[in-house]
C-alpha cells in the first residue's frame, strides 16, 4: 500500500508538518506534488528525528481563522518509491487559543478489560480549531497531571480519544474513525472513583476547560459487570459536573463509542421561563441505547426555587422521588433511569411526573408531565 497523509500541523504560521503513516520520499519532484490552496510552497524538508514526517515552509504566512485544503496530487512516493494513484486531501488551519467549554470532556472508560487501558473522549464545541499541544489532562483525587503536547488539530464538531494503548480501543470497540485515535500518557484513573480535568497547561497550572467526578453509581444500576463500559455524556450543552448528565454506553453500541456520537446522546432542550421539558415520551431502562433514561430540562425566571419531583403510577401511587425541596440551579437535567423507590423496574404503562418548585418571593410553579414506560416488543 501506498503512503497515507495522516495529518497536517501548522508548527508555525509558515512551516507545515505532514504526518506520514510511513516514511515519505523526498525527490525534488515532490514538492510539485503537494499544493495548498491560497498558499505557496516554498520548500519540502525531511525530519531526521521523525523519519514519518515532512515539514513545508510556505513563502507567506497562513492567516487565521482562514481554512486550507492541503492536496498531495497523484505521483507522490513513499521512500521505497511506491507511487499515489490517487489524490489525498486534508483541511489544515491555524489553531486558535481555547476557552471555558470549548473542548469538553464526552467519553471516559476507567476500568478496561485485560489487556487493554483507560480512555478518555474530548469533544470540539466550539466553532474554533484547537490543538492538543498546549492542553494539559488532571485527576485532581490524585494530584496527577499529564502534558498531552500533541501536534494535534481538533476541528469544530470532531472527536479524539486519548488512550496509552490504541490497539485496546481499536480491537475492543467500533471505532468510526480510528484516524481520531492517539497515544497519549494519561493520570491514573481509579476504578472506584476519580476527575477529570482537561485545560491549557502552563507553569501556574492548568486553565480548566471542562472537568468531571466519575464513580461506579453513574452507571446504570443493572449492570451486573462494569469492565469495559464506558460512562457518556447524556447532553454535551449541559455541564459535565452534573452527575446525572452520564450514563454507561449502550450494549447494542459495544458499550462504548470512540469518535463517534454517545450512544446515550439528548439534544438539550430549550424550555420556557418557568417551564419544565422532557426529552421524550417514552421511557424503556432496556440498555439498547434508545430511550433508556428520561431527561427532564428545566429552566427557572430567576435562582432560588426550592423543588419537589415526584413520580405516580396511573393509579396515584408515588413509585419514586426524585427530590424534595431541593435548590436546584436556575436551569439543568433531572434524570430519570426508570427505576421504582426500592430499584426495581414497576409496569409497563403511564407515569405522571409532578414538579413543585416554590421561590422565597412567594412564586409558585406546578407542572404535571405525563410519559410511557414501555418495552420492545
């Protein structure tokens, strides 16, 4: 097989790295075989110290916030003078500094089967491209901090997975996009519990951008095995700090999704002042990755409403509280796994959702929202 362009990294506004999955040739010819669009080519170097790599100095700086597409034409050779037949291409653009919820934390698995190790799941939301090489990952139960100083480019709506073992996530998972897939030193992450911490690393510590505490009861109360089951993020708008905003990765979806969308995933809804939303109708605690938990968006006029949630069969009969007289934060998720008081799952049929919310002011909110709690048949 002929050599593949895995990425490009602009280590400076005029000088590209390429990233070969082999060592790449280096004829004269060849810089006519590599173009980027609204750039000129000035030279082509190799990388003595990483023979994979070729590095580009353009003959003008790129500008930011300005999107190339880097072409290697037909013809390019690998250094065993195998020949490309095909055109290769590749977006390319100058990183941008991140900020507070821009890069979040999506995906973590803390107790992997044998032979394989701990991942961890970034997710770009922002619109900026960001790079790995200045981002720092903590576990701050441990007092452990890694330097990623990855030459990595995090595009907007784009996943990385971070592991000390890819061939574990690889062979354990189905991966969409393996190309999205680093080797990257991690802290240690304690199968009972831990954080997570992911930011902008410098010599007064780490910037945080986003930041998680995982423990075992974030998973779903079934689950008899917890190896190799990873823990999603329900919402990716909504902070990772709220314990109910995971939940284990489905069994139909190999119980964990590396690169791709959670298999667990709720677009946040955007409710009303004073108003509270469900994510769906329908509830089914089967672990298939459809429905499995119930999500209740919420948002208040103002902070301050002390809360009750309550749960009645169609009988009137409470099956579970969610909270009472509870303060909750002016707009969030409230999870529900479908589970009765004593953690069982009760019938199949119609279930009525009460939420009492009382502000110190004296306003008052009651809502009644009704959903099905069904089975595949």
């Amino acid at each position: 097989p002929i050599a593949q362009l895995l990425f490009a990294y602009p280590r400076a506004a005029d000088t590209i790295v390429l990233r070969f999955d082999r060592r790449p040739g280096l004829k004269i010819d060849q810089l006519n075989r590599i173009n980027i669009r609204d750039a000129e080519v000035k030279s082509l170097l190799s990388n003595p110290l990483r023979p994979n790599e070729l590095i580009l100095v353009l003959k003008d700086s790129l500008l930011p916030q300005t999107n190339y597409i880097l072409t290697l034409e037909p013809g390019f050779q690998d250094c065993i003078g195998m020949v490309t037949s095909l055109e290769q291409q590749i977006h390319l653009q100058l990183p941008e500094a991140p900020e507070l919820g821009d890069l979040i934390i999506n995906e973590i698995l803390t107790d992997p089967i044998p032979g394989a190790e701990d991942y961890l799941e970034l997710y770009n939301a922002s619109n900026k491209v960001i790079s790995l090489e200045s981002l720092g990952i903590r576990n701050d139960f441990n007092d452990q901090t890694v330097a990623l100083d990855l030459e990595v480019l995090v595009f907007p709506g784009n996943y990385i997975i971070l592991t000390e073992n890819v061939n574990g996530v690889l062979d354990n998972y189905q991966v969409s996009n393996p190309e999205w897939v680093f080797t990257s030193d991690l802290p240690a992450f304690n199968n009972n519990e831990g954080n997570v911490q992911i930011g902008v690393l410098d010599v007064f510590g780490l910037d945080i951008l986003d930041e998680m505490n995982y423990s075992p009861d974030m998973h779903y109360e079934f689950l008899d095995e917890l190896e190799g089951i990873s823990l999603e993020k329900l919402s990716p708008e909504l902070d990772g700090t709220i314990k109910d905003n995971w939940h284990s990765a489905a069994q139909t979806a190999g119980y964990g999704t590396p690169t791709a969308p959670n298999s667990q995933l709720i677009s946040a809804l955007n409710p009303g002042m004073n108003d509270f939303k469900l994510s769906s109708d329908r509830l089914s605690p089967d672990q298939d990755g459809f429905e499995d938990v119930l999500i209740i968006n919420y948002n208040f006029n103002k902070p301050g409403y002390k809360t009750n949630i309550h749960i009645f069969n169609d009988r009137g009969q409470l099956i579970r509280n969610l909270g009472s007289d509870v303060l909750l934060p002016r707009s969030g998720q409230i999870k529900w796994d479908g589970l009765d008081k004593d953690g069982g799952v009760p019938g199949l049929g119609i279930y009525i959702i009460v939420i009492e919310a009382l502000h110190p002011e004296g306003e008052f909110v009651r809502k009644k929202l009704p959903c099905v709690l069904a089975k595949k048949l």
